[in-house]
C-alpha cells in the first residue's frame, strides 16, 4: 500500500541496523532491545498525498509515533515574481497558487487592490464574483469528496464527483473561455461581459448539483464500511489547532464558528442569506459533513444570486485601470491612450498595504499586498489555508495507524500549489 | 510618548503602560491600525495581546524587505481575535543580520512561518525549535525573496557565462 523506499533501522544506538525486512516476515529483534522503529517515507510520489508532498513517518508496528511532513517540492517563487509585474499581470499567477480554487484567490488579489486603490465595484460584478465562487467551492469539494472517498476505498463517488465537476468547469469555459485556469475575476471587476444565456446554463448545473449532493451524501453516510473508517479519527484539541493556524471546514468542525464570508464580509456577501455549517465531534467523519453541508449551502448562495442578480455595469468605472472595450478603442482617442498606457506603463497603486481575508473552500485566505507607490507591487504575501492545516499534520497523526493516517490526510484537503506557492 | 495615530485606543494604552518603551510607531492601514513594535519587546508583546486582549489566532508572519532602506527589514505579525472579531498587524524593523526574539511559545502555529521568513529572507528567530529552511532545499545558498537576489536566481545567471 504505500510506495516509496522503505528502510528498518534502529533509534538506539547500542544497537547495529537490523536486518531490513518490507515484506512482513519476522525480523530478527536482539535481546535487550525493546523498542525497534522503522523509519517510513511517505511520499513524495503517493497517491494519497494530492500532490507532492513527503510525510516521514516514524513507526513502531503500524502505530505512527511521530510524524514529519516535508515541503516546498512545488515551490515557484510566485511571491517573487509578483515583484517584477505589474499588478494586472498578476492575476494569472493567483490562479496557479491554489489550482483548485482559482476564482476565490482572483478574487482575494483584486479586492486587495481594489481596496488601495479605492475602486468601487459595480453591484453586478460583486454579485458575479460571488456566484462564480461558490460554484469554485462546490467544484473544489467535490474533488476533495472523490478523492477522499477513493483514497478509503469508495471508488464509485469519484466518477460520480469528477463527472459534477466537469459541468462546473464547462460554466467557467462559457464565462472566460478557460477551464481552470479561468482568470476571470480582475482588479476593477470581471474580465469578460457575462456571456448570453449564462441564467439557463447555471440554473441547469445547479439542480442536478442540488439532486447529486444528496445522493452522495447518502452513499456514504449510510455506508458502514466509510462510517467505521472516519468517525473518531483524528482529533486533536481545539485551542492547539487554533494555534496552529487550522482554519476553514477543519476548525468548523471542532465547533469553532470562524468563517470569513460572515466575520469581515467583502463582495456583498452580508446580502446573502446563507448558515455556517459547525460540528463539535473534530473527527474526520465532522469535517466531511461539514463540507457537505457547505456545498448545500453553497447551492442556495447560488440560487439567490441567479434569482436576484442586478443589472448594470460589470466593471468599475475607472478608466485608468481596466483596459477599454476593443470596439471603442478603434473609434475613440482616448481609450487608445489608455489602453496604451495601461499595457505599457500599468496604473500606479498609492502607497500602504493591505491584508485582504476571504474564505476559500480550504479556510482563510488572505493576501498581503504593499505598495510603494508604482505600478508593481513591492511586496505580495499569500496567506495560504493549506499551509496552515498542514501545519497540524505531524501532531495530528500522533499514535494513530497508518491506514488512518490516509483518511486524515484526505480529510484535511490540502493543495500543495498552495502549500508551497 | 504614543504616536498620533494610536489616539485613545484603551487597548493600546494599556499595553504601552504595562510595557514601556515596546511600542515605537502606529500608523492606519486601509485595514485597520499597524502597531511599530520595538525588535527586544516583541515576544512579551505578543504574550500579553494573547493572554490579555484575547489575541487567540497568529494568522501568518512575513517578512518585507526595504532595501537599501535602514533598517533593511521588516518582519509582520497578522493577529486575530475570534472573541472580539478582530484584526491587528504588528510590525517590527529588522537591521541586516540582527535577530528576533521567536514567538513559538507563544502560539506553536508561528514555527513554520518563522521558518519561512528566516528561508526566504535570512531573519534568524532566537530559541526557535526548529530553525531550518522550509520551502527551499537545505544547501540553497542565497535567500530568495531579498530585493538584491536576483529573478531568476544565482545559479543560473547568463551574464557570468
């Protein structure tokens, strides 16, 4: 079951390293000894990990006494180059920190600027960024929810989860011609005019998400096989994860109450009505209810925004930071000189800095942006939930089985682009 | 003597009056107030907004650097309080291979973003549990996010070919 190189060898050092034995036949153990530890590397190729990340595990049998999780195999230097582009241009390298989560870290950068610049954003691109990410949370869960379920054994949820989420991502194709990697939220509002018929298209995906929630609620919660696997496992005291930085689905379902979307609300989200899920139970079979609960409430932000959404404009009205409209530039003068400044010299953001917070689908997401008066940043710091919940990791799979150790990793729905940035 | 932008906020007044001498600057962000902490006080400064003002959460510490500004660096402090539902910004100026006081007693979560702004800008935290480079491999040579590293880094540099 689990790959990666394997090798026995013992802490005391009275002792030479003992014969080396994967297979599970007896090993020899010298008189005297009572402790015999293997020392497991637990990725950084594995399928349970979500990427690449490196868990050493240090085992006595198959109890975990410590565990050590290593990472930055997928370190960028996003922050780095932040430094060296204008601020437009970083938007295309906030959808690559948290690939699965792109629109809300769009959006977590253009309300930081935005707010240097004190742009006022127009009712309708508010009430699109908020529809366009919640759809990204129930897209983000429902990779978590198959993943998760395959990693335990349930493998028919996976096909079912991949194949939701492909509707989801045809909605973001239809809205910026993209699929992942949508870039669809700007600094000043969207990037595109919402595309014609868009209504039809989302209210069609979100019925069948609505009916499919259910249904997969139901395969699992009424599974015992699923039920045995994640109830009781991995909890850790509330007070240590509030102070290792766990935020999100993981703290809510310790029955700490901390949701960004209700506690500092931006982009209109005190208009929605919408409750936060809380479990008190902090196991693994908590979080994955809170997170089902999520997606459900998630539908209904979805609903109200199709059934209410304004009309108007769907950008800021600030010429000197949004690019022009392509048809105006070929008669009007002065859109070609801002369209022109814009590419070439980028728009000056005033001097300060901001700590931007929203909630993403994996906790509290913020950025950091400062700003020494040109038109790049002088500094960009993402404060990233998965790295924070993986901070937790070594003390939560303290004394529990390796095999559990899988349903807590999938459990807390790390991205490591968003780990190591 | 308080700075102006402190004004009469209790809270800070008292933290001034129970630490003398920690608090060096205030000023207002967009976000709310940034206290200037003075680099010896920060770990009891931290211990009381944790235990006092209810500071429960360290959301993240980052580093910022200024060069070839003096003193060379800044090392930020993100609290949060749940009970109050409040946000605070700490900030501390950094010189050039001077060192700070780690916070790791204070909240545990504060290892790895140490860890972090000691990888990527070469800030040391004293009596910190476990002071390696975290993101970077550990023979990386050169410390990334300082404004004189270059882009595209060290090791790859055309013009010396």
């Amino acid at each position: 079951m689990i790959e990666g190189k394997t090798h026995v060898e013992s802490l005391d050092a009275r002792h030479e390293l003992q014969v080396a034995d994967v297979s599970g036949l007896a090993v020899e153990v010298p008189p005297g000894s009572s402790v015999r530890r293997m020392t497991l590397n637990m990725g950084p190729q594995h399928p349970s990990t979500h990427g690449v990340l490196r868990v050493v595990l240090e085992l006595d049998g198959e109890t975990i006494l410590s565990a050590r999780p290593e990472i930055g195999y997928l370190h960028t230097g996003i922050e780095k180059q932040f430094e060296v582009k204008k601020y437009q241009q970083g938007i295309p390298l906030t959808d690559r920190v948290d690939y699965l989560a792109n629109l809300n870290n769009n959006l977590c950068y253009s309300l930081a600027v935005e707010r240097l610049l004190q742009l006022e954003i127009p009712p309708k691109a508010q009430w699109m960024r908020v529809m366009l990410c919640e759809l990204t949370r129930i897209a983000s869960h429902l990779i978590w929810l198959g993943t998760h379920a395959l990693d335990i054994g349930a493998m028919t949820v996976y096909f079912y989860c991949f194949r939701e989420r492909e509707e989801i991502l045809k909605i973001f194709e239809m809205f910026s011609g993209q699929r992942m990697m949508t870039s669809y939220i700007r600094i000043g509002g969207l990037a595109l005019e919402p595309p014609r018929g868009w209504q039809t298209a989302v209210s069609k995906v979100i019925e069948r998400l609505a009916r499919g929630i259910e249904e997969y609620h139901e395969l699992l919660s009424s599974n015992p096989i699923w039920v045995n696997r994640t109830k009781g496992v991995g909890s850790l005291p509330v007070d240590l994860m509030l102070e290792l930085g766990v935020t999100g689905p993981m703290i809510r379902a310790a029955g700490v109450n901390m949701d960004s979307r209700k506690d500092c609300p931006h982009t209109s989200y005190e208009k929605f009505d919408f409750d936060v899920p809380i479990r008190t139970e902090n196991d693994v079979y908590a979080r994955f209810d809170v997170r089902m609960e999520e997606m459900r409430q998630s539908v209904r932000i979805v609903r109200q925004a199709l059934a209410g959404m304004p009309s108007g404009p769907w950008q800021a009205d600030a010429p000197h930071v949004l690019l022009p409209d392509r048809e105006r530039m070929k008669t009007q003068m002065e859109s070609l000189i801002y369209h022109f400044k814009i590419v070439t010299e980028g728009f000056p953001v005033p001097e300060g800095s901001v700590y931007q917070v929203v909630e993403s689908p994996r906790g509290e997401l913020a950025y950091y942006v400062v700003s020494d008066g040109t038109a790049r940043p002088h500094r960009v710091f993402m404060r990233t939930p998965s790295f924070g919940n993986l901070q937790s990791l070594g003390a939560m799979l303290e004394g529990v089985l390796i095999a559990d150790s899988i349903a807590v990793m999938g459990s807390m729905d790390f991205v490591l682009g968003d780990v190591d940035r | 003597m308080l700075p102006e932008a402190v004004g009469q906020n209790p809270q800070v007044v008292a933290l001034a009056e129970e630490i003398p001498g920690a608090i060096v600057d205030a000023t207002v962000a967009v976000d709310g107030l940034v206290l200037g902490v003075s680099p010896k006080h920060i770990e009891s400064v931290c211990r009381y907004l944790k235990e006092k003002e209810g500071f429960a959460r360290l959301s993240a510490v980052t580093g910022v650097d200024w060069w070839p500004r003096e003193p060379r660096f800044e090392v930020i402090y993100f609290l949060h309080s749940l009970a109050r539902n409040a946000r605070l910004r700490l900030s501390v100026r950094v010189a050039e291979g001077e060192s700070l006081d780690s916070v790791c007693s204070v909240w545990r979560g504060a290892n790895w973003y140490e860890r972090e702004v000691f990888d990527l800008f070469g800030i040391e935290f004293r009596n910190h549990p476990n002071l390696e480079r975290i993101l970077m491999p550990s023979d990386w040579e050169g410390y990334p996010l300082r404004k004189d590293y270059p882009i595209h880094g060290h090791k790859y540099s055309y013009q010396e070919e």
